[in-house]
C-alpha cells in the first residue's frame, strides 16, 4: 500500500513538473518588451526665423503667432501630450509600463531649450497623467548632447563638408531643382514676390519669385552650421513653416488660406528632400548626431551615466528633427506612412528603439510615430480613431527594423564618429515639469534676434 501510495505520489510530482516546463517554455516563446528608447522632436512650435526674415521671402503679410519666436505653443502641447497618451495605451498593452506605474517609470532627458523643455512637460503629462518626476536638462548652452557641433566638440572642415553634401543629391542642387520644379512652381503662387531686398541681394529684378533666386551649399558659424542657401533653402523652410501653421490653426488652410491638406502632402517631399539632403549627409550626421547615437545605446543596454535613466523601462530624449536625421542617417532608418513623404519629421514624431526577449535572446525593433497629417489640422484630434500615422520603417533599401540586439550595438558603434563624442557629458539635473513657464505668456515682449539670420536662414541655431 505504502509502495502504491509512493507511486502515485511520484506521477503527481512528475506531471506538476512537466506541466511547470511547459508552462516555462511557452513564457520564454512569448515576446517581451523589456526596454523603450525614443528620440522625439519638439512639438508646434512658432516660426524660428525672425521677423525680418520672413518678411524679405514675400510681401504678404504673416500671421501672428501667440508664442514668441521658436516657442511650443499650447495647441502643440496638446497634440504632444495626445500622442504620448496613445503611446501609454500602446506600452501599457505591451506591458513595459505598469498599470500603477511610478514616476521613476519614465525617464525624460530634453534639449534646455523651451520647445524642447515644454513638449518634455507635456509628454510627461500625456504618458504619465497621474504623476510624474519632471525631465533631466544640461545646465551648458548650446547642451554638447543635442548641439555637439554648435558647442564646438566637432567642427565642420568648409569645403570637404559642402563637397559632401553636394554629394548627397542626385545631379547636385541643378539636380534638386528640376527634379522639384512643380513644388518650386506652387510655392512661387503661394507667396507672391520676394521682398525687393532680397531680390537686389541676388543681382535680380524687382518682383523676382523664389524658383529664380539660385541656391548654394554653406557652412557658417565658424564651422559650426551646414545649410543649403538660396530659393532651395527658403523653399524648405517656407515649407516648414507653413506645415507649424496647418497644425497651429485647424479652422483654415495655412499660407494664407492657400494651402490645404492636399497641397501640403505636395509641398512637403520638397522640404524633406531639402532638409534631409544636408542633415543626412554621412560627415554632417556623424558630426552632429554621434554623442546622441552614443547615448541612445548606452540607454537602450541600461549603461547610462545617470542611473535614474538605467532604472527606467522608457527612456526618452527630447530635441529637434535635426537630430533625428542625423541618428537616422547614422543607422540608414528611413520611413513613410500614406500622406507623407519619405522621411519627412511631423512636429512631435519619435524614432523608438524597443528592446525585446524573444526566441531566446534580445531582439531591437525600430519604429516610428507621429500624428497622420489630417490630425495635425483637426479641431478634434483627440476624438479621432486614427490619430497616428502607420508608418514603414526599413533598414537600408529593404531591410527589416527588427535586428538581433548585438547586430544592432554593433552596426550603431560602427556608425559612430568617435573622434565627435562629447565625453564630457556632465549629470543632468531633475526639474519639474512646467518649470520652463507657461505657454505664449511672453510673446508679444520677447526681442527678435536678427543678428545672426544670415548664418541661420533655416532659424535652427540653439537660442537661449
């Protein structure tokens, strides 16, 4: 009896194991996410060119904005916070972010600039509305880990730099200009006459329009800024502006009533085109966007100097569309979603990098997210099902987004400029959210700096 009793008792203990191994395997066999890295741009913000600026690319009379100049305004605080609450939905679902996540859950380290500091409050507010620890900020200006270049780790060499990012255009700015010329031609209905000034500044006559002002490529600031001058360049920064106002005021078309969401998706693959030919450019990448791509690594293997960041399963660095076409051109990422064009950065999108357990091992997955372009200009954005454009991301020409963990370290590491990394890079410090003050609060008495307009024309210079 005791014999039969002994046997039973070991068949139980074997099928509880058995059943304990199965219950293992298929846990292990289950994708999971472990760890979120994302780099987001700053959320509508007012135009970064100065006044006079604007003023010398038409003769139309600009609207006036509630921020002062390069400021997050309150309605692109809304749409930042919008898009990182369907973020929360999307990790709470995937379980990195738990349901009574602490405010140590999500880390936030923002450029100290205000668009940067005020979308870093409002994304905090958006994936964490019960509460939050604020975002971490350099105290140095320009901050070496979004402005390396600018800060003066790495400088560009003038000629080899212009050389290269002519290089990167397909039959040269000659090229950029026939192969854009339908956008080139709206543009020109658009905005009417440049500004006399302007015109004389060219050797043209009076009246002349934006496709018959020639281009160039530059380098200014001591080295310190690359940019494309000329029609090419006001172009795409025209473009940029209009794209802030489309998302600025949903209740009419931007440029002045002209532009609606179909002649936007038109414009926009001519300010793409322009602003990745330079930011994408492999020496102008690797100068500008090698601390950061360091960084984002460091992050993702929870190796960062600031450990407040390693015990954090989202990590997010907060800048500009600068630097994630150069973290992107790094990699060779690229992306589309129906509407926009290749690459193209909406205001507040984010590069994320997900680390995943899967099969056995480590897994990086790269995506991309931002509003649909209809959302930018909705009056209801936070009532629309689609909000988020699907985008496709690849690798290379046709390479999937998904890479073993250590394939995707090594093919960062490779990509990496060592000789551009600021090692310097001191602890950041906590501040609260909001601490950048309230939105459009000071627009009307803020100074508009022209001083330099010549050495930014894109108005992308970091500005204390």
């Amino acid at each position: 009896m005791r014999k039969r009793s002994a046997c039973i008792l070991l068949s139980v203990v074997c099928c509880l194991l058995c059943l304990t191994s199965a219950a293992t395997a298929a846990d292990t066999s289950t994708p999971r996410l472990l760890k979120v890295v994302a780099l987001t741009r700053a959320g509508v913000s007012a135009p970064l060119q100065s006044d006079a600026m604007l003023d010398s690319w038409t003769e139309r009379t600009w609207p006036k904005w509630p921020a002062s100049r390069g400021e997050l305004t309150r309605r692109g605080a809304d749409l930042v916070s919008e898009l990182w609450g369907e973020l929360r939905n999307r990790y709470l679902a995937l379980g990195v972010l738990p349901g009574n996540a602490s405010p140590a859950a999500v880390y936030v380290r923002a450029d100290n600039l205000q668009p940067a500091r005020a979308t870093a409050s409002a994304l905090l507010r958006g994936i964490l509305p019960r509460g939050n620890s604020g975002y971490a900020i350099d105290s140095l200006t320009p901050d070496p880990l979004f402005h390396p270049v600018e800060n003066g780790m790495c400088i560009f060499h003038l000629a080899a730099t212009a050389k290269d990012v002519m290089d990167n255009m397909d039959g040269g700015l000659a090229g950029l200009n026939a192969e854009y010329a339908e956008q080139l031609s709206l543009l020109d209905s658009i905005v009417g006459s440049a500004d006399t000034e302007l015109c004389t500044r060219y050797s043209l006559p009076p009246g002349c329009r934006l496709s018959s002002i020639p281009s160039s490529v530059a380098i200014a600031r001591q080295g310190t800024r690359a940019f494309i001058l000329g029609g090419l360049g006001i172009a795409s920064s025209l473009t940029d502006v209009f794209l802030r106002e489309f998302s600025q005021w949903p209740s009419e078309p931007a440029a002045w009533g002209q532009a609606d969401t179909a002649t936007m998706r038109q414009i926009l693959s001519l300010h793409s085109a322009v602003f990745n030919a330079v930011q994408r450019t492999p020496s102008v990448a690797g100068a500008q966007g090698s601390t950061l791509l360091s960084e984002l690594i460091a992050a993702l293997e929870g190796h960062m100097t600031d450990s407040r960041a390693n015990r954090s399963p989202i990590v997010v660095f907060v800048g500009s569309d600068m630097n994630i076409a150069n973290v992107a051109a790094l990699l060779d990422i690229h992306w589309q979603a129906s509407g926009y064009p290749v690459d193209l950065i909406p205001p507040a999108a984010a590069l994320t990098f997900e680390l995943w357990q899967q099969d056995g091992g480590q897994v990086v997955r790269i995506k991309f997210f931002a509003h649909a372009l209809e959302t930018l200009h909705s009056s209801t954005p936070f009532e629309d099902e689609e909000s988020l454009a699907a985008f496709t991301v690849r690798l290379g020409k046709n390479g999937e987004p998904n890479l073993p963990a250590a394939d995707f370290y090594a093919r960062a590491r490779a990509a990496i400029r060592k000789d551009c990394i600021f090692t310097g890079l001191a602890l950041p410090q906590l501040v609260p959210v909001a601490s950048e003050g309230a939105l459009e609060s000071n627009a009307a008495t803020a100074p508009d700096d022209t001083e330099n307009d010549e050495e930014d024309p894109q108005g992308q210079a970091p500005r204390p």
